[in-house]
C-alpha cells in the first residue's frame, strides 16, 4: 500500500515545512526588530539594545526564530494506566 519512495518524500516535505515556517519566524522578527528600533529605539544612545539597529534586529530574530519553532508539533503523549 505504501511505498518506501512515498514516505520519504512525505518527510521530505515536513522537513521543509518546518524550515519555511523557521525562515518566516526569522523574517518577522527581523522586522519587527528593527521597526522597534525605528519607532521606539532610544535617544540617548545608552540602551544596549535599542539604541543600535543591529542589535535590535538581531533580537528580534532570535525571537522570531524562538516564537516560530517547534520541534515536535504532535508528539505522542504516554497513556497512563
């Protein structure tokens, strides 16, 4: 019924999912980093993160990455007796 070819392509497939879902958590916040940093950022140049946009970009991705990742979308959960 099932083939050998089918299940790895069907893998395949998940794999790449997840991948695009982490380079859209990575985009986001990306952009959500830097518009913090444009929009509410810091004045007086002694904030360690706002006050650069590098910094505030490169917060905002790990964030994004952070908030878009997961590793195990449906893990089995043990059935107690």
């Amino acid at each position: 019924m099932f083939r050998y070819l089918d299940m790895e392509k069907l893998i395949q497939n998940i794999k790449s999912f997840l991948n695009l879902r982490l380079l859209i958590g990575v985009v986001v916040g990306a952009v959500a980093g830097y518009a913090y940093y444009y929009f509410v950022g810091c004045a007086s140049g002694t904030c360690a993160i706002t006050s650069n946009p590098v910094n505030s970009t490169l917060y905002g991705v790990l964030f994004g990455a952070l908030l878009f990742y997961k590793k195990n979308p449906e893990k089995e959960k043990p059935e107690a007796d």
